[in-house]
C-alpha cells in the first residue's frame, strides 16, 4: 500500500488548527487533549497500514500519549513492540516508518524493543517503566501487546516503584532548588507542577488505587474535599499547558518573562498601579503550586503508609501532645492547635529534635494548614510564651531551614510574621532575583545555616571559619528573615525592613547588643557587596570609611557572611569565584584596618584548637614548627573536625613522615571512654574505606565513630573509634595486633574482607528503623552529600563502602554518628556517573535495599 505523506501532513496540520479553534471557542482543556489523542491516533494506524508492517508487531502509545493527554506541542512518544529482534528487512522499514514521522510534522520519540528488553530497560530506569505503565495499543497485534502488558505488571512491586518514584522526585525538587517560586518557574517538571499531581497517579495506578480523584477518594486516599481542590488545581495547570503551548507555537512549559505578559492578557488580568499584570498572573500560579505541593506531601504520605508494613507500628508516644507513626510527627488529638494554639510551634520543634522523624502525617500537615488561618492572631503573636517557641526555633542546632521551609509552605511564617506573609509570592523583576522575595529569604537562611555545618565546609572554608568563630549564628538568621522583608512597599526596603527588625527584636526579647547588630545588619545588608564590587580596594581610604561603617570584627564577620549568603541566594548564576574573591579581599583589608588581625587566633575556634595542640605537643619536647609541614596539607574541615589532642596526636606521628610511601597504622585506648581509636594515614587509594571498615568488622569491632579526611597532596588521614563487640577482656593487648594486622592489609592491598553477618538487636527486630538515602549535589555541582539512615547492625558500613566502590564513588570525608540503634551517616562523594540523575537514584535505591533489615 502506497503511502501519501503530503495527504497526511495536511491532515495533521488541519488538526492543530481545528483544535486551537475549538479550545479558543469552548475553553474545554480536557476535550483538546483527548481529541488530539484520537485524531493522532488515526493518522498513525494510516501510516502504520500504509508500510504493511508484519501482523505480529505492535504499535503502542506511551507515556502522556498513552495516558491520553497530548497537548499541543508536546511529544507523541511510541513504542514498537517486536515479538524477536528485527531483521534487515524490518529495519530498513522501521527506518523508513521514523522518516515519515517527521515528515508529516509529528514530533515522535519512539522506541523499538522486544518485551524483554522493555523489561529490561524498565528494571534500570524508573522513567523508562513509569512510561511502558501508561501503553496504550493503537494498532497490531493483541497479543503480544497483552503478554507486554501482563509481564510488565507482573514485575512491578507497588512498594518499590513507590520508593523509586519518591527518590526521583526529589532529584526532580534538586534540579529547581527545592523550590516552585523561581520567577520563571516551569509549570510542568518543577515543585508545584504538574508532574507532582501525575506522580500521585503513577504511584495510585501501580499499587491499584485508581486512576481518577474519585476513585483515590473511594478508597480512602484523598478527603472529598482534598479531591475537589487538587481537580481545580489540575484543572488550571491543564489550561497553562495549553495556552503555553498556542502561545509560544512550540513545546514550552517554562514561564519566561517574555510570555507572562502574554497569557496574562489572555486570562484577563489588567495592570494598576500596584502590580502589573503578570505579577498577578504569577501569584496565582504560585498559590496553586503551594497547593499542589502540599497535596503531593500529604497523599504520598497516604500512599507510602498504605503500602509501608512499617506504617501499622503503634504509635510511639513523645509527650502529651505528640506521637510519632513510623518516622512521621502526629497529633495525639486532632483538634490539637485550637485547643492549645502554643503547640503549633512545638509541633516544629519537636521536629528539629527528634533525629527518626522525617515528616508529619497526613492529619498533622492538614490541621497546620487549617491553623495558619484560624488560630494564629494578634492574641496569639503577643502571647510570650509563642515569641519564646519562636525563639528556640531559631536557637536549634538541626533543622532550621527544613521547619522555617515547612512552615512557609504551610502558611504559618507569614500568619505569625504579617509583614513575611505579605511577600509570600512577591516577584521581584530585576536582572539577578530568580526567587519570589519568601523563597530568596529561605535560600539566603539556608546558605548562612551551611556555614556552621563542617560537612559543606569544602564549599567555602573562609565563611565555615568565620561562622566558626561568631558568637551567635542565630542573629543572622533573624537578619536574613528581615533584609528583604520590606520588598514592594515603595522606598528604601533597607530602610523599612529595620524597622520591623526592631519591633521584632523589642517584641522577642533580645539583647540591646544583639538587637543592635540584627537592625544594623538588615540596614547596611548591601553596603559591603557595593563596596566590594563597585569601589576600589586599593584605595586605603575605601577601606577605611568601609571599616568605621563597620566598627568592629563582629559587625564585619556578620556583615560578611550574610552578604556572602545573600548573593548567592539571588540566583545560581549570579554568584562566581570573583565575587567571592572580591569580598574576601574586602573582609581581610578591613579586618587588618580595624587591627583585629590577631583576633581569631585568641578566640576562633580552630586557632584554639590549633594552639591547645601545640601546648600538648611541647610535653614531647617537639619544636614550635613541628606541625608545619602536616598541618600545611590540611583544610578547614580537619581542623573543625577534631579536637586539639586528636591534632596533637596526629602530628606527633605524622610529622617525619608526611610524605611516606608506606602505610601508617596507629592505635590508642579511646581518651574520653571505652574502646580504642585508630588513626590510618596512607596514599589514597581504591577501595581504602571497604578495606579498612571490612577488616574491623572482621576482627571483631564495631565502629561508632569515623573521621574520614583526604589531604590536599592526597593522603588518606582517617580516625575511628571502635568498639570490641566480642568483649575480649583487654583493649590494649589489641593494639599491637590492629597496628600490624591491617598496615599489612593496606601495604599488600588485599581484597577489602567480608564481615560476617552478626545478630540484630532485640529493639530493631521489634522497632524497625527504615533505611533512607538522599544524594545531593553541592553548589559546584563536582561533589555530592549522601545522607544515610539505618538500624546499626555488624557490616553496615562494609556495606555502604562496598556498594559506592561498586558505582565507581570516591570518598572524601565522612561523618559516621550511631544514635543507639541507629546509624546516622553523611558522605562526601565525587566520581562514577554521579552526576546522572539517573545513576543517583540506581545508588540510593540500591542503598536503601541493601540497608533492610
């Protein structure tokens, strides 16, 4: 049979200006995307039947194509199912078949597979087996595409593909900073798009929940009225899909600027005085996107207890106010805030303090909401005992950004702050804010936040020093809440925002010393970036009326790392090594001004560090310079990292042989408590971590603490402190054993040894602890965080060692923390195919599978 592409790209053409039409005319966006479906469906069995292809292929629609929604520009996404690999003939048609693809104007991805290798492929990519779900036969034979069908099913474990399909959003969520406020968000991939409304169908659909809103609320999934907000919120993302698509004439689900004013028109919103157009049009896509992010917690929630076994735990009690349901925070009584409004801040502090809990439950996410609106009141923001919780929210030492995000997100931080609350959402159209004004505040909050962590330390040693050094982290957080608060009122915002910094700081009860540098800060928040940027800093006078605007070291340290966290919280691209150096070179000349050079080595935290060993190392009868030479290949993280006798201790062992080609294998009885401590100082090399860990749990101990650290000329500097699990009688006639046993090991370099599997303890047998894996990326995208969390049990970390060798991952530092039963671990990683988001699931999925218990 002969084939008419020119009939046919006519045919298609007709299409989408039939459609468009109708659209404009009946505003029916379901209609659109179901007819263009049927329409191409059609064209396809034509050219399909035109090729004669073989009765026993099939030819399938996947995907969103599948689903049955195809919106005007999007991709019509294909599977051609083959019963046996094809033969030359078959291909040379199959090739043909893709030419006319485009030449009759179909933007087609298409795959050719056989229904094992669909399989296949769907066991290593979660994206590839979401899309194979959706098939949807157009044309061929039946059969086979039933075979498909029934195997494809047959494979899937509900519970897994939930887990698979939960780590992918998250690396989703990573891509567009967590966030759905971007200025230019895209309405389809980013928080708040339309993807997390699909994921909730994705996962429903796998474990058999039904396919519409009606169906998840009939079987307990979603509340009626849950199921009537999350329509109308898939129903307006439809609508902005498809006029994205109309207007732009092309596949485009990003909301750049140069549309916004566009399809602001088109919904009819009309500029005044207060806000433009498109301002309006964006802030109500913003409070749809919080409403879906909300919806997306809370039914995942729902979902992931409906097929965790984990979930039917009784609960666990935590005071009279709370309990905990597996790792989430639940309400003992539903009614909880309007009974007792002050345990709306207790529900967030209880999170930062309980290290188990990852999240709320359902009923707790939906009475916050309800609260933000009905309980939080003037009574209630004057109420001292609320200005306290406040307070400790932002005294915690965990946990600050992830409840002040969570709050915001449900509303609470703008009902307790009404001057926050009025910028929730606020655009700010200039050349480097690609953040609503909450949302720059937030990353602002959470890059001061990173300063204290020793983890994230390698990102930028100079402000993990300085941070390490300042008195009250605290403060600034409170000072980046405040810098941009007043945004969009008119006037300076500078101005206006120290303003509320002052009645906040009155109202809170601060310090006059500690309200001073707040309501400075937030005053003088973009002095030193116009200083550092726009003056001369070799001019001494530059440097001098910079430094009596300053005063003193503590203004200048403050000052230095809220600026430095404020540039780069305005946008990804904003922030580069010259501004760092810029205001690095300013904050040195200025503290060198101010005569303060001294000052951090009499009170910064490593400088007393630093000398404290030194005054332990005189008690060897070493020289004042014995360090140097060791301590030169050292970073900011060692330094912060260990204590002044553990640096003592290295030093004295290490400083003849920093160059060494053998490795050096040193142990001791633990100084603060039972156990002995090891310190293995060698060449990088592969495998080193899976060795050393292997030989332990081979020998016996159990490791509670790792200090994993690679030096900048490339030695491994490793400590741990480990724990006779055998309970041999003495520690140190172990010493000598582990010092020969395993320099030997590391010289001979031997295959890392496999622990042998060793009892679990009564409580985890009873108390499972669910494993959890997150890989995320730093802000140079060249390193990579993986956070661990596990029932500690014999061979954990050989484990974890083991498995990142498998993926190809060096390890750079590690922080190993055992909690009882529980094992809390943070790595530093680099290497393999890390960078793939793909590649990042396979591991923690991995992990997370090998961690059971």
């Amino acid at each position: 049979m002969s084939c008419d592409v020119g009939a046919l790209r006519a045919e298609v053409k007709a299409i989408q200006n039939g459609l468009k039409q109708d659209y404009e005319q009946n505003q029916d966006a379901v209609a659109l995307l179901r007819s263009r479906c049927v329409q191409v469906d059609a064209v396809l069995a034509k050219l399909w039947n035109a090729l004669d292809f073989p009765a026993t292929l099939s030819l399938a629609a996947v995907g969103g194509y599948g689903r049955g929604e195809l919106y005007p520009a999007s991709d019509i996404d294909l599977l051609i199912l083959l019963p046996r690999e094809a033969g030359a003939a078959l291909q040379e048609k199959l090739e043909r078949l893709v030419g006319y693809f485009w030449d009759i104007g179909l933007e087609i991805g298409h795959s050719v597979r056989t229904i094992q290798e669909c399989l296949d492929e769907a066991g290593n990519d979660i994206t590839v087996q979401t899309a194979l779900l959706e098939a949807r036969l157009l044309t061929g034979n039946e059969k086979l595409f039933a075979t498909f069908q029934k195997r494809l099913h047959g494979n899937l474990d509900p519970l897994v593909f939930f887990e698979a399909k939960r780590l992918e959003q998250q690396e989703r969520y990573l891509r567009f900073n967590e966030t759905p406020y971007s200025l230019e968000p895209n309405c389809k991939d980013a928080p708040g798009g339309q993807r997390d409304l699909q994921v909730i169908f994705w996962i429903a659909k796998a474990a058999g929940y039904g396919a519409t809103w009606a169906e998840l609320e009939q079987n307990g999934i979603i509340t009626e009225e849950g199921a009537r907000q999350a329509e109308a919120c898939e129903d307006y993302l439809r609508h902005l899909r498809i006029r994205m698509h109309l207007t732009v004439g092309r596949r485009e689900d990003r909301l750049l600027f140069d549309y916004q004013s566009t399809l602001a028109a088109q919904y009819g919103f009309v500029s005044n005085e207060a806000k433009r157009a498109s301002e309006q049009l964006m802030q109500g896509y913003y409070r749809n996107a919080k409403s879906v992010t909300v919806l997306n917690t809370i039914l995942l929630q729902n979902m992931g207890a409906a097929l965790a076994p984990e979930s039917e735990l009784t609960p666990q009690y935590i005071d009279e106010d709370f309990q905990s349901v597996g790792n989430l925070l639940d309400i003992r009584n539903e009614n909880l805030f309007e009974t007792k409004p002050t345990a709306i801040f207790d529900s967030f502090q209880v999170m930062q303090e309980s290290h188990e809990l990852h999240g709320m439950t359902a009923r707790t996410l939906r009475a916050l909401w309800r609260a933000g609106e009905s309980v939080i009141n003037d009574d209630f923001r004057a109420d001292p005992a609320n200005r306290a919780a406040f307070m400790r929210l932002l005294h915690s030492g965990r946990g600050v950004v992830h409840e002040f995000r969570r709050m915001n997100q449900l509303d609470i931080l703008g009902a307790y702050l009404p001057n926050f609350g009025r910028i929730v959402g606020q655009m700010q159209h200039d050349l480097f804010h690609v953040y609503t004004v909450d949302q720059h505040i937030l990353q602002v909050m959470r890059n001061i936040r990173r300063f204290t962590m020793s983890e994230f330390a390698h990102e930028y040693p100079l402000c993990s020093r300085v941070m390490s050094e300042f008195d009250a982290p605290w403060l600034l957080y409170i000072a980046a809440l405040f810098h941009d608060i007043a945004k969009g009122r008119g006037g300076d915002h500078s101005e206006l925002g120290t303003s509320d910094a002052q009645i906040f700081c009155e109202q809170h009860g601060l310090s006059p010393e500690d309200s001073e540098l707040v309501v400075w800060l937030v005053r003088n928040h973009l002095n030193m970036s116009q200083v550092a940027q726009k003056e001369d800093l070799s001019d001494p006078d530059v440097v001098a009326g910079f430094a009596r605007r300053v005063g003193d070291a503590r203004h200048l340290a403050a000052l230095y790392l809220l600026t430095h966290a404020d540039i780069r919280g305005t946008s990804p691209k904003v922030w580069n090594q010259w501004k760092g150096k810029l205001l690095a070179d300013l904050y040195y000349q200025t503290l060198h001004y101010l005569g303060q050079d001294e000052a951090p080595a009499r009170q910064g935290i490593i400088a007393e560090r630093q000398a404290e060993a030194m005054r332990l190392l005189r008690f060897f009868a070493l020289s004042d310079t014995v360090h140097e030479r060791l301590w030169k290949q050292l970073d900011t993280v060692y330094f912060l990292r260990h204590s002044a006798e553990e640096i003592a201790w290295h030093t004295r062992s290490l400083h003849y042989r920093i160059y060494n080609n053998q490795p050096v294998v040193r142990a001791r009885l633990y100084q603060e408590g039972e156990g002995l401590q090891v310190m293995v100082y060698t060449q990088d090399q592969p495998d080193l971590f899976a060795r050393i860990v292997g030989f332990f749990a081979r020998a016996g101990y159990s490791i509670v603490d790792a200090k994993i650290h690679t030096t900048a000329h490339g030695y491994a500097l490793d400590s741990f402190v480990v724990l006779d699990i055998e309970n041999r009688e003495s520690d140190r006639e172990m010493v000598a054993y582990i010092e020969h046993e395993l320099e030997q090991r590391l010289i001979q370099q031997l295959p890392p040894d496999i622990p042998s599997s060793g009892r679990l303890s009564r409580q985890v047998k009873h108390f499972p602890i669910k494993p959890e894996a997150s890989i995320r990326g730093d802000e140079r995208g060249a390193h990579f965080l993986l956070s661990l969390t596990a029932a500690d049990r014999p061979g954990l970390l050989y484990t974890v060692a083991n498995t990142l060798a498998e993926h190809g991952a060096n390890l750079h530092t590690a922080k190993i923390t055992t909690l009882g039963e529980r094992a809390e671990d943070v790595f530093l990683i680099s290497g393999g195919d890390l960078r793939e988001s793909a590649s990042r699931i396979r591991l923690e999925t991995e992990l997370m599978e090998r961690l059971k218990v």
